[in-house]
C-alpha cells in the first residue's frame, strides 16, 4: 500500500495548488486601439482586447451606452462620431471573471474643421534647464485642450482659460525635444476633438548633442498624414525594447553622416511594466506545470495499483478441499395400482345387473 499512499498524497497536494491557483485572482486585459487611439473621421480602427491563453469568453463594452459585444475586437472600417467614447473589456474562464482593463478613451478628431493654433514662447529653440510655455489658441469658444508630443503614451489636457490654454514645461532637457500639436474641443463632448495643429518643433540647443539633422523631416510626412506618422512613432518606440533596441537612439557626438531615421524616433520613453503578453505567458506556463504535475501523481498512482495488484497475484490461494462423492440411496419401488389387478375395472363394475 506505500506506493498507493504516496501517489494519493502528491494527488491530494496537486489537487490544492489547483484549487487555490483557481481561486487567486486573474490577471488583468490589456485593451488597445490600433492604429491610434486618437481616430481621424473616416479612417480604419481596431479596439483588441487581450488576455491569456484559454480564455472561455471576452466581453467589450462601452461605458456610459449599455452597448457590449461578447468579442474580443471590435473593427471599426469608418471612424464615425457614435463610435467615440470610454471603453473597457474583461473576460470569464469557468464562472469567474476577470478585473477590468483600463479604460480606453477613443477620440474622433477632425470632427471640427477649424484647427487651433500652436505656438511656442518666448521661442521654440530652448536651452537645457530653460522654461517654454507652448501655449494653444482656438478661434472658437472651446474650453478644453489637448497637447500631444509625438512619441508620448497619450495627450496631456488643460482647460483654464477659454479659446486658449498654456502648457508650461520648466527645468527642459533633451527629452523634451520632438514635435508637438494640439487640439481644441467642448467639455461637453469630451470624445470630439478638432482637426489638430500645425505641427510644432520643440528644439534643446546649447547641447553637446545636436539633434538638428534630426529634425529633417519632410514636411510633406507631417503635414499629409499626420495620424499615420505618429503612430508608426509610437509603435516603433514601444517595440524598441524588445525588437529594434537600436531605436532607443545613443547620439554619438560627431553624428552619423547620412542619418536615416526621422526625429520622431529619438523621443524616449520611460520602460513601462511588464507587458500583457508576459503575465499571459506566466499564466499559461504555470497552467502546464499544473497539468504536468496532476498527469505525473496519475501515473504514480496507476503504477503502484499494477504492482499492489501483481503481488497479491503472487500469495498462493488457499487449497480447496474437494467434495466426496457418495452413491445416491437406491428408490422406493412403486406398487401397482388396484385396478390393474382387476383387470382395470373398478369395484363398482363387478356387480352386474340382475335379471
């Protein structure tokens, strides 16, 4: 019984860890917009919502609508004004269900034809440890605004004053250099943003690092697709850790000869945490385990059965005592009826009639 008793015990162990791996906490989705969270009307754009490996269900809702889809992505091929707004998605594996992903806010611009203006003061040439304010103007009565640097996570707002709204950045370094824009909208509708500003080049001269023919960009890039060629930068730069590191550009200071790449790659981000891919491939690598584990206590089990079972084969049975045939008692021999004595009449039929 040691080997049964020892398989059933590692059973009982594994048959815990899963219990309680089922009971902790799932991790959180990741929910992204592709190719950009900022959509210009008419134009193509994914919302993906990611989990592990084995999910039985994903919801995607969008707040405040009472709209949902039991997808995972939702594929816009128009950017329309319906579809702006605060998104957030979660999914279910057995009866329990996942937190929440943080929230994704997809904005529609260009739904307000007339752009705001950008302007750099005292002047878009800074030197490091100098103060510049970037300050945004609007024709119309718009109260809120949105300055966004290419490279950047997301936007950064403000709302203090109407039809304009500074940005003051103090203490200025290298990292503050790249193109800036800005956008006007109502605090009423937050998800209908206006076509954005020219771009504006923010440059920290005074350096031992030029960055100047970094700054070559065609305009013709910039001025055409402006969407497009922010997030090629951003994507470029999120992958720059894993893919491309090359892209998190060291400057040397005489500077290449015939640079290539475009300025909006130099911006430098700060490493995020740990990718949503990476907790799913834990997830996923300590479900294998798991499995491995219960298949391995299986198999144990099964083994010391097969050999419990083959040594009880091997104890002789006892020996079976054999039965001692006796002859059967002879029969009672059975007499003959009256009535084949006399002639098989019966005693009635001897007294005839009398004449």
């Amino acid at each position: 019984m040691a080997p049964s008793l020892s398989a059933l015990l590692c059973l009982g162990l594994c048959l815990g860890q899963v219990v309680q791996a089922q009971h902790g906490p799932l991790p959180k989705p990741s929910l992204q917009a592709v190719p950009s969270s900022l959509a210009p009307l008419k134009t193509k754009v994914t919302i993906r919502c990611q989990g592990p490996p084995g999910v039985d269900l994903y919801r995607l809702e969008k707040l405040r609508s009472g709209n949902y889809q039991d997808q995972p992505i939702l594929f816009i091929p128009a950017m329309e004004e319906r579809f702006a707004g605060c998104y957030r998605c979660s999914y279910q594996n057995g009866s329990r269900w996942s937190p929440p992903s943080d929230r994704l806010e997809l904005v529609a611009t260009g739904v307000y034809a007339n752009k705001p203006s950008l302007s750099a003061q005292p002047s878009p040439a800074v030197s490091p440890g100098g103060e510049v304010t970037l300050q945004c103007r609007s024709q119309y009565n718009f109260d809120q605004f949105a300055l966004y640097k290419e490279g950047d996570a997301g936007p950064q707002k403000g709302s203090e004053k109407q039809y304009w709204a500074d940005f003051p950045i103090t203490a200025v370094t290298v990292a503050h250099s790249g193109t800036y824009r800005c956008y006007s909208f109502s605090s009423k509708l937050p998800y209908l943003w206006s076509a954005p500003s020219d771009p504006l080049e923010l440059v920290v001269t005074g350096t031992s690092v030029t960055p100047g023919w970094l700054s070559a960009e065609p305009p013709s890039s910039v001025t055409e697709f402006p969407e497009a060629s922010r997030k090629l930068s951003i994507a470029l730069i999120n992958k720059s850790s894993t893919i491309e590191p090359s892209r998190t550009i060291t400057i040397s200071p005489k500077g290449p000869e015939s640079p290539t790449e475009p300025s909006r790659t130099i911006t430098i981000s700060p490493k995020g945490p740990e990718s949503p891919p990476d907790l799913a491939q834990q997830h996923y690598t300590k479900g294998n385990l798991v499995r491995i584990c219960i298949g391995a206590v299986i198999l144990i089990l099964l083994v010391g059965l097969l050999a419990e079972d083959w040594h009880s084969r091997k104890k002789s049975l006892p020996r079976r005592v054999r039965p001692i045939r006796r002859p059967l008692p002879p029969l009672p021999q059975t007499q003959k009826p009256h009535s084949q004595q006399d002639g098989g009449r019966p005693d009635g039929h001897n007294h005839g009639h009398h004449h």
